[in-house]
C-alpha cells in the first residue's frame, strides 16, 4: 500500500541560484522570491527551492502528507536508523522529519496544504517525480522500499540480471522516484505532470515562445507509459513536463523492461545514463 505523500518540492543547489532561479521561473512559470538565503520558486502546486552550492546536486526532496497525524503515523513506520537531523531551513511543519540514503540525499517529511502561487495562462502543472543517478541502484532500492515503505512499479535489467533503474510510488501515479544507473551519483531531473496531452502541448509552445529548445522528446516512456518532453535549466538539470502517466492499482504486479532505449522512450532516442 502507498503510504500517501505527495512529491511537495525540491531543494536542488547551483554555482548561480539566482541565474537559475530566473530559468525556472520564465520557464516554468513561477513567482521568484528571495528569502533565508534561498531562491524560491513557486506556482501552483509546484515548488522549487535554490540556494548555491555544486550543481547537479539535490540539497533535499520534501514529501508533503495531508496532515500532522498522517506524517506521525508515517513516522512511526520509519526505522530510527534512518532518521537524521532536519535541514535548517524554517519552512517545514513542526513535526517534519529527514533521512538519508545510503548515497547520502536528504529526504524530509513534512505536512500541509500544496502551495498556491500565483495563477498563470498556462495549464496547470504539478510537482510530481524526480529522478537520482546512483552508481549502484540495487543498494538505494530497499531503503526506499523497504526502510521508507515505497512502492516498486517498475524495474529494468540488463541481460544479466543486473538492476539498471527502478521507478517507485507514494501514491497511485506510476513513480514518484527513479532510480538510474550511472557513472556518478548525482541529481538527474524533476517533473511537472500536467493532465493531458494537449495541456502538454501547450507547455511545449510556452517553451518554444522563449526559444527554449527540447532536450529530449516529445517521447513516451515505457515505466509509466507517460508523454514528455524535457529541457535543461543553466546547470544541465534536466526538467520534464509529463502528462497522462499510468495510474497503478493495489495490486499491480511490480514490471519488468529490459536494458535498452526503447524502454525510456517508446517513440525513439532515449537519455541512457549508463
């Protein structure tokens, strides 16, 4: 069973926050605001929070329960082994929690109603998944699923078996976090779903009104069955719009698709990170 929370936002670090929060901003249509030390970026629930650092680093992935008791409840579930202390950044519920996987990102918990930001003449998009590269998925799949209770949709291995991503969820969308195989561990993209193929659509011309070319797509991935294009703000981050992307019952058996482009995008070329 799903435990519940919703992707609520992602703190992600960069040589130039303010640069990037102008992207994410434009592009994404958000309001920018400036605050503890932070550029935060936000729109109808969607949420994005920069601060300087690396880049391509996520700093922490907030989940949002519906309310306190919820995340209580969720709380007891995770092992006191996992738990570490909460990032100090003064906007999370007062009962909020973090833990750290064994690559090291920061995953807190919190509680509360998704952001409302400003309305815009786009359709909605919603902070939905994002994606890390991990040199060994096979080591970040049981914290996430076993120690954090996520759901495993879907896997994809090589001719030998050997776990080359895994796509997991909260709620009953398809993944709510992917895990690739890579080279290097690091941040690998976000998604804003949006709820149909025209909405998605009319994201690509609000791209294409600002010159923004697509770095990938439009596709169809395979794990989800999802319509996407994606671009990449100033750091190389990849970020996706999404739509229509499979909505999974209770007992759907967890998937398995093989090691190979065709199964990132359907329709074509695909992003292989290993």
């Amino acid at each position: 069973m799903e435990i519940g929370a919703v992707l609520d936002h992602l703190h992600i670090s960069s040589p130039e926050p303010r640069a990037c929060a102008r992207f994410y901003a434009a592009h994404f249509v958000m309001r920018h605001t400036h605050v503890e030390g932070a550029e935060i970026l936000q729109g109808p629930a969607r949420k994005v929070v920069i601060s300087a650092g690396v880049a391509n680093r996520l700093k922490y992935a907030a989940w949002r329960f519906p309310d306190g008791a919820a995340l209580a409840a969720y709380r007891r579930r995770v092992p006191a082994r996992a738990q570490v202390g909460l990032p100090s950044w003064g906007w999370f519920h007062p009962d909020a929690f973090a833990v750290a996987d064994p690559d090291g990102n920061l995953t807190v918990f919190t509680a509360g109603a998704p952001g409302e930001g400003n309305a815009a003449n786009v359709p909605a998009a919603v902070s939905q998944h994002f994606a890390l590269r991990t040199q060994d998925p096979a080591r970040l799949l049981p914290f996430y699923r076993d120690d954090l209770g996520f759901v495993l949709s879907d896997r994809v291995e090589d001719g030998e078996g050997v776990l080359r991503a895994c796509f997991l969820r909260t709620d009953p969308l398809h993944h709510a976090l992917a895990l690739f195989g890579a080279p290097m561990s690091r941040f690998d993209h976000q998604s804003f779903e949006t709820s149909s193929w025209v909405d998605l659509r009319d994201w690509a011309d609000h791209m294409a009104r600002l010159k923004m070319p697509m770095t990938w797509g439009v596709g169809r991935h395979g794990p989800g069955n999802d319509v996407f294009f994606m671009v990449a703000d100033p750091d190389g981050n990849l970020a996706e719009i999404s739509a229509e992307i499979e909505t999974c019952s209770a007992d759907r058996p967890v998937g398995l698709w093989p090691h190979e482009e065709r199964t990132l995008n359907l329709w074509g070329r695909a992003i292989m990170r290993s």
